[in-house]
C-alpha cells in the first residue's frame, strides 16, 4: 500500500465549489504526480473516523472534469466536530473514553496519508486546526491544507471564500421567478429568506446582483410592467438593528403605494429576538455538532412575514427560500478561476509540507496565500457602512441607524 497517499474531504453544508474543488486538486496532482494515490473520505470527518473512502482510480483522474457541471459534492459531507465526544459517541463515530482526535489521527496513519485537503468553512477549517495541531504535538507527519468554502463569505481574514459569488448569482436568478409573484393578488407581501447565519454578506450581494438585473430590463408601465413593483423594497441583515415598528410603518407606505412589498431577509437577522422568544414558549430547537441552533427549525421568513402582514395590511403572504437552490449549484466563471488558482496553491503546499488553509488573505491585500490555521475565524461581520450598500438602502428609501 502506497505510504504517501493524499486525502481529500469536504464538510459542513453545500457551497457551489465542492466538485469543483475536487476536480480541481485531482488535476493539480495528476499533472504533477501522476503515480501519487488520492483517496476521497466519504462524507467528511464522518468518513474519516469510520475509515470510508473512495480511491481516484485512473478512470476518475481522466474524467474528473465533469465534475466541474455539477453542484454538491460527490463524496458527500456531515457536520461533525472532532472535539465533540459527547455527539461522536451519541452517533457511534467513536467509543465512549475515545479521544476523536485520536481516533482521526491514527485512522490517517492506518491509511497511510501523507497531505490532507480539507475543504470547508470556519468550522471545517477550525476542526482541520485542531487535528493538525494533535498530529503536531503527538509526533505525527502529515500535512493538513484547507480550502475555504462558504456561501457566507463569513471567514475572517480571507476576502473572498469559494462558492459565495456562485450562490449570490443563483440567489438572484431565484428570486427573479419569486418576485415575479408580486401581482399575483392585490396586497402581495413576499419575504424572500436567504442563508446567512451571523453575516448578511449573501442576501446584500444577491440584492445588489438581482437589482443589477433589473436594471437591463425594458419596463413597460402602461401595461403594469414596472422596476419599482419588481423592486427590492426592504434588505435585512444580521449586523442591522430592525426597528420593527417603524419598518412596518415605512412598508405599509409602499404597500398602499405600489400594493405589494418584497423583502430580502438574511436567515440570521432577529435570530437573537427569535430563538429566546421560541426557547421561552417551550419550543425544544435543535443544535448541531458545533452548538448552533439549526434555523431551519427556528424559520425566521415565516416569523417576519408574521410580524409585518398585518402591520403593513397584506392580504396575501409568500415566504420562499433559495439557500439550498444557491448553495447546490455549479461554479460560475469567477468561483472556477478562484477555485483552479487555490488548488494549484494548496498542492504546492501540500507537497512542500506546509499546513494552513489557502485563501485571499485581506492582511496581505487580499492575495492568495497559505494563511495559519490559528488565523482563520467564522462569523466575520459584513460592513453595513459599505458605500454601495448603504446607497442601495438609500435606493429603496430604508432608513437604518
């Protein structure tokens, strides 16, 4: 058996670079050693501590390319955490006494792995931290580089995380059909719910992007067809403070003004009002292996469609979601040559031995670069006071303060 192989996971929730991602760490090697075996784990760390893998056979290597039309990924990912025992022994990914970090090192020792590719967001990345800090400190030789994906784009330092354009991009070509709903019935409040737990950096951008499109539209007024009816009338953002009142005072305007209002609301916006009231009345919210809160559970769409529908007199309430319609799609033209450059580096790295995860490095201009693991941080705040944010909020008349 080969005493060299690279491995290759990816974890945590989809983002549209997986398979790309895959494809392209598969080529970088192949085109610089051809004879050094890949194995992929089966979803993530999971398949990592249950020893699952897949080999990249001479077949796979050829054809890898087609990954790059597909979304998802093709070897799967979980959410597992290596420093949660507690959750390890409830799914039977470890025994009970058994340090997972352990259990992951010597399973990657078993294998005979010489690099790591893990490609996640901050709590993937935060756990690859963890096991190559445990590999360090125990003696172990093997190197761990991270690719970092996230449709949040919620890293800290990196400027720009793999997928995040994508799902902004697909976000606003949802929200074309959702939007054209609008006039469906007189008084049409749609909430158009966009992932985004602790940073509003998607739903601004697929906001910005889709208003973009409305500007290369024909409008046609005397027939009904009008940008300010198509229009985003409200943005709501985690990092904003949401008078409620007054926004439904301000939203009952436009909605005895043009009869409907479409909001763009960030999943995690009101999560801090939402989850206590919710814990409050007894509702029991499911966490995952990390500790947060799955918002899925806590739906905050339907709850601001609750708070606003009879403030602002909608007769009719639509809540749509596209985080899973952006999150599973394939790379866009920008995330591919991000994706491509960030592979060959990774491999470089790799096979000089150096550890860190791959990323556009804003202490360093935004270069791409190997940054520490003990650098890379989640929840990273998006900048409301942005200029183009701020002019677009001004655009659609919200006051924020």
């Amino acid at each position: 058996m080969p005493s060299d192989r690279v491995a290759l996971l990816t974890a945590g929730g989809f983002a549209p670079c997986l398979s790309s991602a895959i494809a392209a760490l598969v080529e970088s090697y192949t085109a610089v050693e051809p004879d050094r075996e890949i194995i992929a784990y089966r979803h993530g760390y999971e398949g990592l501590l249950r020893g699952d893998y897949l080999i990249v056979g001479a077949a796979e290597r050829q054809n890898v390319d087609v990954l790059y039309g597909f979304g998802g990924s093709p070897i799967g990912n979980s959410r597992v955490s290596l420093t949660n025992a507690t959750d390890l022994v409830r799914r039977s990914l470890v025994a009970e006494g058994e340090n997972p970090l352990h259990v992951a090192a010597q399973r990657l020792v078993e294998d005979q792995v010489a690099i790591l590719h893990t490609i996640g967001g901050d709590d993937t990345n935060t756990t690859a931290a963890d096991l190559a800090s445990y590999l360090a400190e125990n003696g172990y030789r093997l190197t761990v580089v991270g690719l970092p994906k996230t449709i949040d784009n919620d890293v800290v330092p990196i400027a720009q995380t793999l997928g995040a354009s994508t799902a902004a991009d697909e976000g606003a070509l949802f929200a074309r059909h959702v939007v054209a709903e609008h006039n469906f019935l007189p008084g049409m409040l749609i909430v158009h719910e966009i992932m985004g737990r602790n940073c509003g950096w998607l739903t601004a951008e697929t906001a910005r992007r889709y208003r973009a499109w409305l500007d290369t539209r024909t409008w046609l007024p005397g027939l009904g067809l009008r940008r300010d009816t198509w229009d985003v009338h409200a943005v709501y953002v985690p990092e904003q403070h949401l008078d409620l009142l007054a926004e439904a005072e301000r939203l009952r305007g436009v909605m005895e003004r043009l009869g409907c209002v479409t909001i763009f609301l960030a999943e995690g916006a009101g999560q801090h009002e939402i989850i206590p009231e919710l814990e409050a009345a007894g509702v029991a919210l499911p966490r995952d292996a990390f500790g947060h809160v799955l918002l899925e559970a806590v739906n905050p769409g339907a709850w601001f469609a609750d708070q606003f529908a009879e403030r602002i007199g909608a007769s009719r309430v639509i809540v749509q979601k596209s985080g899973f319609f952006a999150r599973s799609s394939p790379s866009n033209a920008e995330d591919l040559a991000l994706i491509k450059r960030s592979c060959a580096l990774a491999v470089d790295c790799g096979r000089e031995g150096r550890s860190g995860v791959v990323g556009l490095d804003e202490r360093a201009g935004s270069s791409l670069t190997l940054i520490p693991f003990d650098a890379i941080k989640g929840s990273k705040a998006f900048d409301v006071q942005q200029p183009w944010f701020a002019a677009m909020l001004r655009a659609i008349g919200q006051v924020t303060d």
